[in-house]
C-alpha cells in the first residue's frame, strides 16, 4: 500500500461531523501523567488507519510511540 492509498482508505472510513469515530480516546495518561498512544489493537479502524497512513507517509514505523511530544 503506498500513501496515497492509505490516506483514500482512512477517508473511507470518515465519520459524521458531530460523531466521535469510537467510544473512547486513543491515548491514556500513566501514572506520570504522560500522555501514552494506545496499543494498535486497542483503537478504533479510523485511528488505526491513520497511523497507517503516517507510517507509510513519514516513513515511521513506530508511528505514534516514537512521537517526540509524548515525551
């Protein structure tokens, strides 16, 4: 899949203006009170989409735990 197929597949999956894409957010804060990305599999299709896409696109595998603003 390349970038431009990845961002056609996670506008599919776009969401209604006024409708949260899940039930609960992608990230959590830890005991620190840092601000933790969810595991891949404990996120919604959209999010994960996403990261797909800005994995491919930035070419970071590690999309969003490698992030420098979570530290």
């Amino acid at each position: 899949m390349n970038a431009a197929e990845a961002m056609k597949y996670w506008q599919s999956l776009v969401t209604f203006e006024d409708e949260s894409c899940c039930a609960s957010a992608h990230e959590y804060f830890d005991k620190h009170s840092k601000l933790v990305p969810k595991p891949d599999h404990m996120v919604c299709d959209r999010e994960l989409a996403w990261r797909q896409y800005v994995r491919i696109r930035d070419n970071d595998p590690n999309f969003p735990f490698n992030r420098k603003w979570l530290t």
